[in-house]
C-alpha cells in the first residue's frame, strides 16, 4: 500500500525522484539557499459565514432537498396512479408499490461499488441524476392519457419506475457520505451536526411534497380528468433543479478518488481468509489473533484492517432489519388502522393517508430539540450516551409506540359494530311505501324471528340479529300494508347483511331483498348506494369513476366510495331534465343508503339513511405513538447514519452507507413475511413486532457492549501516519549522511 500511494502522489515527497547527495544534504545546506517546498500548501475550503462549515455542504444539502422532494413526491400518488389511471386491481397496486421500495434499498450497493471503485462519488451522483432525471420523464409520459394505451402507459411507468430506483438508490450511499468528505477531521462534531442537517434536509423535502403532489393530482384537471402527468412532472423537475445545485457547487468540493475496486476486494479477501484457514486446520499450526489474519499471505495489512473494521461494523447491523421493520409500518398498517378512526378534527380534516404528514412534520422538531436541547442537557448529567446507546434508546421507542399502537386498535375494536358470528344474520328493513308496514319474519320451521311495524321512511336504527339452523336458509316474509297482506320467501347465507326494501303504489305492496356485504369500508372513504323510486332512469355524477345510471323504479345501484366531505349540490339528469341532489355531510367510514324521491313539494331530493355508523375515535389518538416512533427515528436513523461514516474506513465508506440502507430493504421483507403468514388480528401482531424489536434490542445492546469504537484519527489518519512514517525514516538518513 506505501509503495502504491508513493507511486501515485510523487509530489508529497522530496527525496522521491532524485537521490543524489546533494539532494540529501540540500534541506541542512547553509540559509542562503533555502528550500523548496514539495508542494503548494493546501488552502482550507471556504466556509459558511465564519464558521467551521464548508460552503460546499449547503449545495449537497440542497441538492438532498429537492432529491427527497421528487421521491416522496412521486411516491404519494403512485398508489392511486396504479389504481384510478392504469385499472390495476388493489393487490397488484400494492404488490408494485412494494417491490419498488424494496428496489430503492437494494440498489444502494451497486451505486456504493460504482463510486467507491470506477467513478468516485461525485461523478456518480452526476450519472446516477440523469438516470433518475430519465426515469421522472419517462414516468409523466406514461401519465398522459392520449399517448398511447394502457400497454403503453404501463410500459413507460415500470421502466421509468425501475430507472428511478437505480437513481435515487444508486446515489443514495454517495450523497451522505460526499457531504461527510467536505469536513476536516478537526471538525468532526460540526461532521456530526452536518447529518443532523442532513437528515432535516430528507424530511423537508418529503413534508412539503406529501402535501403540494396530492393537490396537483386532485385540485388540478386535465385531459378532463385528474392530473397524474403533472403530479409526476413537477417531481421530475424538482430532481433537474438538485442536478443543477449539485453541479453549481462542483469547484468547491473535496473529491476523493476512488481506492480501487473495493467490494472485489473485500469479497475476495474474506473468501481466501476462510478458504486458507480451512487448508490449515490441522492443530499443529499455531492459531491467529484475528480470523482475516488468514488472509496476510496474499493481501496487503492495510486492506485487512480496513477489512476487520468493516466486519466489525456489519456485524452490529445484523439486528438493525428489525426497527425498520417497525418504522416503515406508518405507510401501510398505521396508515389501514387511521381508516378506521376520524379525522375531523374540528379546526381542521385530515384524510387517513394524510397522517403519515406527521412523522416528517415532527422530525423537523425533534432533530433541533434533541441536537440543541436534550443532548446537552444529558451531557451535562455527565452520562455518556454515545451512538450505540442512542439507537438503542431508539429501539426502545419504537417499541413503546407499537405498544401504543396496540391499545388504540384494541379501543377501535370496541368501539366497532358488531358482526355476524357463525349460522348468523344481519337483516334491515328499509320502509319506501307511503303508509305503515307490519313486517313479521318466520324460520323454516314458522318459528317467529322477528315482527316489527315500520313507519313510512323510518330511519332504521341498527341491523336485526336473525339466527340460522344452517348456514344457508329460507326465511318466511308476511307484510301487512292497510287491508293487504304478502306472502314472500327469501334466502340467505350466514355472515351477511341484508336489506329488505318495502315501497307500495297506493294499492300493492312489494318487496326486494339486497345484499350488503359491500357496506364496509377498509380506507376510510364513505360508501354510497343509491335507490332510485323515481319512473326514469337517473344519471349521477359522483366521484371519480365517472357518472353511473340508477334504473327506474326502485333500481338499486352497487355501493361508489366517496373521499368525506360535504356534498351540497351533486350533479343529476333523466333523460328530459337536470337537476343536483345534496347528499350532505358524508362521514369516516360510514355507508350510506340515498334514496331519490319527489314525495315534497320542494322537487327531487335524497333520503339518506345510515347502513354504517361513522368512525368514532379521533385520529388525534394516533399523535402519541407518532411522536414515540419519530423521537426513536431521531435516535436511531440519524445516529446511526453518522456512526456509519465515522467507523467506517475511509476506502470503504460508500459501501457502509450502502449496507447501512440494506437494512432498510430487508426489514421490509420482515413486515411481508410476518403480515402474510402470522395470521393475528391487527392488534395481536402490533404486540408480536413490539417484543421482536424488545428481543433483538437487549440482543443490539450486548453487542454494542462489547464493540470497541474506533476514533476517527485511527481511521482517517491513517494514511498521514504512513507518511509521516516514511518523512520520519528519511530525515533519519539525512541526519546520518550530514553527519557522515
């Protein structure tokens, strides 16, 4: 390695290139002559207003912004893209969703091995955007309805979906660790400040997109429907404008080379370690201190320290998988148990998905309140809670919101309606006639299940609970209507919710039976049906499926789901008129029944009645184990992304961050494993993830125990004490040749 680096830098020595005696004797000769230096001595970067910071972090930092800003961005209406736009059924929305995400972690160490042993990190951030920049263009394109078919749009979208995961992933390692090169190791805890601002850069970036890309998708309308291209192409500019800030501050950074293929090496350093102990196991052979020790025959001592540093390190990220795990559930099974709750929250409404806005929102607190408040207050308690502790009280948190997660579900459960058990029934009866109806209901053995009398338009109160001989039934319907009595049989099947619709045209009375196992909404939108008693088909307009027909008398249509919101005036036309309804207020996760009568003088209005009663339970009981999983993500994401780059070797430190994102991917992989084949009940498996990650932290914490921080002087200076060395054996013999 000392003979590498001489060959390289011929500058950095003196005697190098000329070993004569005069050469030698010149640095003692007499004063008239003085020395020349080797080379120019090294001018410190600028910095930032006077202060230790280079002015070239604020362009990387920058640069991260409007990075994340595309990503999020794009990512917040990917699902509803698949849906609405390409007419993918909901478990291949979520299947591609996954598989992209897992992408975007696994890429990461292909972009490390790119910067670390071709192009150095910068040029391959410069190469990897303008694959990102591609894949954003390809993607919007993919969005505009007139160019093409759905193959063609589906085309474009997984292969611009696919080159944005090799961008964003492939750059990802390189960014982090590129900021951290800027910093002379005096500086080490403004280095450490850096990812602090790093990490607030990415929560920013991915706060304000959540909010702007939804209500560009939404708000905007083109192609007379909602604006996916644009929803896709400001993202895609966002990322043009980080190349441009990153290029911008290009005269300014530190660009290290990069060491060779490090990854090749690493591989083969640790195959022929093993592969060399194996041939020589015989006990005659004196053991090692170190298992790479092995490895001294045929690769260099530097490489396998930085090769034992490295293991040292990776060995410390086998439990990591788990809090991931934890943490990536706000997207998916806290954003499901949100569906379930109310979010009106009297000054303002939030839509489920929309809560994940709070975990950003809440890094950006907590990074200064921790760094600036916290920190210090613990400091100066004289405790010493270095990284490894951090991120275990970090493991902790987020075991304390999962516990929270529980309780919430458990309280959701209690508040929810009951349902139909096993040989069971729900049954309503929905009264259209104009006058009183009694209505009795017979087993299959005239055994009486029920006998009501139902006004005209009585809103029904709550579903009946009718019990079965078998799973499947006849059941005996007598209605007495003024002087007429009816005779109907219906069959049902247990695990269900009917609807019995009575409505009368002055003289008969008639009946249909619906099913409503559609009534239940699992995404917090409303369900709509409507029942039309009108003589003329109705056309309505509502949601964004476009406009459906309701039959004439007593059509029935199948249940639309609505985002909540107040509906004062929904646009309707029969065939010679146009008119609007207001469906009012419609709720959480209720279901409706509207029907549309003209039984008023006031014209054509909906009667709306209540199949399912909205959620209950604020949203607001979700900010406790939102603000304990962010605090544990303070704790642990951004420590351990700084802990990464100060342990890591200064040829390998690309492939660290890297590694450090593969933790990510397959804790993703953990939630998929334990989501399809635990077979728990919601609350159940937020309890088995809380005491897996309790499990693996008292596992994390004797690790850590035993593991040995290595300073930064011991890693980064080490190339300085190798010549230092080779200074210090060279004034030696100069000081033996002058004397001579």
């Amino acid at each position: 390695m000392l003979e590498e680096k001489e060959s390289k830098e011929p500058a950095m020595n003196p005697f190098q290139k000329n070993e004569s005696k005069e050469t030698l004797f010149s640095p003692v000769s007499t004063e008239e002559v003085p020395p020349k230096p080797s080379s120019p001595p090294k001018q410190s970067p600028p910095k930032i207003c006077g202060s230790s910071y280079p002015v070239s972090i604020a362009f990387i930092v920058v640069n991260e912004f409007c990075e994340r800003f595309s990503y999020y961005g794009m990512k917040a209406v990917l699902t509803l893209y698949f849906l609405y736009f390409l007419h993918w059924s909901e478990d291949t929305s979520t299947s591609v969703y996954h598989a992209f995400s897992s992408l975007c972690y696994f890429t990461p160490i292909l972009g490390a091995a790119i910067a670390d042993s071709w192009l150095g990190k910068f040029k391959t951030i410069i190469y990897l955007s303008l694959v990102y920049v591609l894949g954003h263009v390809l993607k919007s394109l993919g969005a505009i309805p007139i160019l093409g078919g759905k193959v063609a749009h589906t085309i474009l979208s997984l292969i611009g979906l696919s080159l944005i995961a090799l961008g964003t992933g492939g750059i990802k390692p390189c960014v982090a660790a590129f900021g951290g090169d800027q910093f002379e190791e005096k500086h080490a805890e403004e280095r450490t400040r850096y990812f602090s601002v790093f990490y607030l850069s990415i929560n920013a970036g991915s706060l304000i997109s959540t909010f702007i890309t939804p209500m560009l998708r939404g708000d905007v309308q083109c192609f007379g429907e909602d604006c996916y291209a644009l929803a896709f192409g400001v993202p895609g500019l966002l990322m043009v404008i980080a190349l441009v800030v990153f290029v911008m501050g290009s005269k300014m950074y530190k660009k290290p080379p990069p060491e060779g293929n490090i990854v090749t090496q690493v591989i083969k350093c640790i195959w022929f370690a093993i592969s060399n102990r194996f041939k020589n196991r015989s006990r005659n052979i004196p053991k090692r201190q170190h298992w790479l020790d092995w490895a001294t025959e045929k690769y260099p001592k530097q490489l396998i320290l930085d090769v034992k540093a490295l293991t040292r390190i990776l060995f410390l990220y086998i439990p990591l998988p788990m809090f991931w795990a934890l943490l990536d559930q706000q997207g998916s099974r806290w954003t499901l148990q949100a569906t379930k709750m109310n979010g009106n929250l009297g000054f303002f409404v939030l839509q489920p998905d929309q809560m994940q806005v709070l975990n950003p929102f809440l890094v950006l607190i907590f990074i200064p309140l921790f760094d600036l408040v916290i920190y210090r207050l613990i400091a100066k308690c004289g405790i010493n809670f270095s990284s490894l502790r951090k991120m275990a009280v970090g493991m902790i948190l987020a075991c304390l919101a999962f516990a929270v997660a529980a309780i919430v579900e458990i309280k959701i459960n209690g508040m929810a309606p009951p349902q139909p058990g096993s040989h069971e029934i729900f049954l309503k009866v929905l009264n259209l006639a104009d006058d009183e109806v009694e209505v009795t209901v017979l087993g299959s053995e005239n055994n009486f299940l029920l006998a009501e009398s139902i006004k005209s338009f009585q809103k029904p109160t709550h579903y009946f609970k009718l019990h079965l001989h078998s799973k499947s039934q006849d059941f005996h319907f007598h209605l007495k209507y003024h002087n007429l009595s009816v005779h109907t049989e219906y069959s049902v099947v247990e695990n269900n919710w009917y609807t019995v619709i009575l409505h009368a045209d002055g003289k008969n009375i008639s009946s249909m039976m619906v099913k409503d196992a559609e009534n239940k909404t699992n995404n917090g939108m409303t369900a709509v049906r409507f029942i039309n008693t009108l003589h003329k088909d109705v056309n309505i307009s509502l949601g964004t499926d476009g406009p459906f027909t309701v039959h004439k008398n007593y059509g029935v249509s199948a249940y639309r789901t609505v985002p909540r919101g107040e509906y004062p005036a929904v646009p309707c036309k029969t065939e010679d008129k146009d008119f609007s309804l207001n469906l009012g207020l419609l709720d959480f996760g209720a279901s409706y029944v509207l029907v549309i009568t003209n039984i008023t003088n006031k014209g054509l209005q909906a009667w709306k009645t209540e199949d399912t009663l909205a959620n209950r339970m604020s949203i607001a009981w979700q900010l406790p184990q939102y603000a304990l999983v962010t605090a544990a993500e303070v704790m642990f994401s951004v420590t351990g992304l700084e802990f990464s780059y100060s342990q890591a070797p200064s040829s390998m430190k690309s492939v660290l961050q890297a590694a450090w994102l593969l933790t990510v991917a397959f804790g993703n992989i953990i939630v998929l494993v334990v989501a399809q084949f635990s077979g728990l009940v919601q609350w159940a498996e937020f309890i088995l993830f809380s005491l897996l990650l309790l499990v693996v932290c008292l596992i994390f914490s004797i690790m850590s125990y035993y593991y040995v921080p290595v300073k930064s002087k011991e890693i980064h200076g080490s190339e300085d004490k190798q010549n230092l060395h080779m200074q210090g054996n060279m004034v030696n013999l100069e000081t033996k040749n002058t004397k001579l």
